[in-house]
C-alpha cells in the first residue's frame, strides 16, 4: 500500500532527537517504521519549523518525511495551528493530485482537518486517530482547557466524515459511541512499545539506597506529579525521582516545575523529591529499570504510553483507573490502578509494594509478559495494516485497490 501519515504537529523526526518529544511523535514514528519494514511505502507529512529542515527526509526504509510549508517556519503552540490548517490541506491536495496514497491516516483532530480536504478530489479514504478528544479534556480541565474553541465541534465532523476511527482505548471507542458514532466504525488498536529497546534485561541508571520511585512524563498539571509529590509525604523512606518536563539547565525557568517544587516544600518532601528535566530517549528504559515502582497518576489519559514502556521494563505499576491504563493494566496482577488525585490511596500501595518484595517483583514480571505479548509496535502494525485492508476493500466495493494490484490483475488474465 501507499499509505500518508499526516501528524500536523508531532514530527516523527522528533524522536530521533535527544530528548523524548511526546507519545504522538513516538507513534508516529515506530508505527511509520513497522509499516515501511512490512513493504509498505509510507509518506508522513508533519508542518515544517525550521527554514533549514529539508522538503523531504528519509526517515526509515520504506519512510519518508515531508515537511510541510504551512505557518511560519517555527515552532508554533500547537493551540495556535487550527488558522494554518487550510494551507496544510491545500498543501496536500496539491501533492496528491499527482501522486495519490492508496489510505490517508491522519492523527490528531487538526490532522483530520488537513487530511480531508487534501483527499477530497482523490479516491483514497481517510482514517482518523485522535490520541486525545477534546469532550473528555474539557470534561478534566474545566476552564483551565487551552483548546481551540472550535475543537469539539471539528472532532464531531472529522468522526463522521471519515471512513473509519482507530481509537487507541476501549474508553475512546466509548467516548465517540456517545456522540452516535456508529460502533462498525471504530476499531481499538493501542499504542505500542519498543520490546528491543524496553525490556526487563538492560542497563540501569546508577541511584542511591533509598528505594525509588519514578514519575515519567510531560509536566502538565493534568499528569498528576502533584498527588505523587504530595504521596510522599506518607512514604518517608522513599525517594521520588521526576522525569519530564525542558531540559534539566531549563528547569529553574519552568512554571510547572515551580509549582511542583512548592508543593514539596508545602509537604516537607522537598529533599527527597528530584526533578531531573527530560531524558534522552536512548537513556528512558536504565532510568525505568532503576526504580522500585512507576507511578503514572493523570487525571485523564487517552493512553499512557509511559506506563507500557515502565511495564516492558518489569517495573511494577501505580496508575490511575482511566482512559488507556483500564485496558493495559491488570488490576493486582501487572500493578494497582487508583483513582486520579488521590495521595493517601498511592501512599498505602507504594509502602504496601515496597513492604513486599515478592508481590512488588511478581508484578514487574507480569508486566513485562503483558507488554511484550500484546503491546509490541509489529503487533500493533500489523492490526493497523489489517483495519486500512478492511476500509480499503469496503471503500473499493470489495476490490483490491491500487494501479500495482490492476497490473497484477492485467498479468494473471493475459497469461491465462
């Protein structure tokens, strides 16, 4: 298949960077890869920030980036990009009027934007996968949302006007039945973990004797690193180690990272807490293999992919009962699932699994199981392969798709 990625803002070019960029460029990224190493050929196209970024990169065999001219060249606040979408669109059509994929698989609302007005005068259908709906942030965030006021309305229309939803979470799939989305439309594929890479077997980043815990992600407030600063006022023996957020020389400079740090004075765990800024991607599993326990607390989550990556490590698991945690997690089996905002609940199951090494140890093992025998990228590609066959074949009335299967065609009933 010629299949087009379009991910407006997450480059999977992001990834190879030091730093770990966020779990829409990671998905991009590996599920481009995976799908190039099954002979696919695939072409992501993400908006261009930087006047030195080429046309065209390659990325991975059977990969390429297209760097779209839509906006400024730089970095723009992703709530600040709706306005550009048209020209991204534009973009699109124009390079498919020539060169057409077989499916589009747009990823994020404005992706879809773009995507459907670039495939409206080709046959190609357009898959959608949002990584987060804007019903279930404002649900969370109330008037402290930052999304473009004309979000919702957009996820409504993307949802209906494509050929087929791929949700990353049964949670997902249940939030779009709500809107009327017939259910025949929505396929549950999840994230996926890098099982080379992340694996229980590997280096571990050097600690100290306290035992560990670990907070990895992005430093927003709905990630929840303020319950587990405020947990550890209840588990004095442990120390907390805080991954995420600009570089570690950035940190002083960081609202976030301030705030963070003024809870910890507030609840006197200021010298045991430690926010080491973001990590090299290279560096993520030594860090997870280092700590005790993984904590991952948001108050929403569209699908936790830090808590599959800590699980493929065979660290146990504390994460909030929401969104892509209720399908990865096992509840007491791979770890404990919590309610969000909740310190007093995570600071009795961190002393409870720091007090009972073999339940602790039982639970990084089972996590591990899990991780590598149902959340691997090939795994994962290869459902995604399968839902663009399905959308592919419906949308062709049955018929194989594509000028190469014509030809095949043309072949077999010339040598008959």
């Amino acid at each position: 298949m010629k299949i087009a990625m379009v991910s407006e803002h997450a480059s999977p070019m992001a990834v190879l960077g030091g730093a770990d960029a966020g779990g829409q460029n990671v998905h991009v990224a590996e599920l481009a890869r995976e799908l190039g190493a099954r002979g696919h050929e695939v072409a992501v196209y993400t908006r261009r920030t930087s006047e030195e970024q080429p046309g065209t990169a390659e990325f991975a065999p059977g990969v390429r980036v297209h760097h779209v001219p839509a906006g400024p060249p730089h970095e723009i606040a992703k709530d600040r990009l709706p306005e550009y979408m048209p020209a991204f669109g534009a973009y699109l059509a124009a390079q498919w009027a020539h060169d057409a994929p077989d499916i589009v698989h747009a990823h994020y609302w404005m992706s879809g934007l773009a995507a459907l007005q670039g495939a409206a005068d080709i046959q190609a259908p357009v898959m959608q996968t949002f990584h987060a709906l804007g019903t279930v942030k404002r649900r969370h965030q109330g008037p402290h949302d930052t999304s473009p006021r004309e979000r919702e309305e957009a996820e409504l229309s993307i949802a209906n006007r494509c050929a087929g939803v791929i949700a990353t979470s049964v949670e997902e799939r249940r939030e779009l039945r709500s809107w009327g989305v017939p259910g025949e439309r929505i396929d549950v594929v999840p994230c996926g973990v890098d099982a080379e890479r992340f694996r229980p077997a590997g280096a571990v980043a050097e600690r100290g004797d306290r035992p560990r815990v670990l907070s990895l992600g992005r430093l927003v407030p709905r990630k929840g690193v303020d319950t587990i600063v405020r947990a550890m006022a209840a588990v004095p023996e442990a120390e907390l180690v805080v991954a995420g957020g600009p570089p570690s020389e950035a940190l002083d400079a960081d609202p976030e990272t301030a705030r963070l740090r003024a809870i910890a004075e507030q609840a006197g765990v200021a010298d045991r807490v430690r926010f080491i800024g973001c990590v090299a991607r290279a560096d993520v599993p030594a860090l997870l293999r280092s700590a005790d326990i993984a904590v991952n607390v948001p108050w929403y989550e569209p699908f936790g992919m830090s808590t599959i990556e800590a699980m493929a490590c065979g660290a146990p698991v504390i994460a909030s009962s929401v969104g892509g945690h209720l399908d990865t997690m096992i509840q007491n089996v791979t770890g404990r699932l919590i309610p969000p905002s909740d310190p007093r609940t995570l600071a009795f199951w961190v002393r409870t699994l720091l007090a009972d090494p073999v339940l602790k140890e039982s639970y990084g093992i089972a996590a591990a199981d899990r991780a590598a025998a149902r959340y691997t990228w090939p795994l994962v590609a290869r459902q995604t392969e399968d839902r663009y066959t399905r959308v592919l074949l419906r949308h062709h009335g049955g018929q194989e798709p594509g000028s190469r299967s014509q030809a095949r065609h043309a072949v077999v009933s010339g040598g008959a």
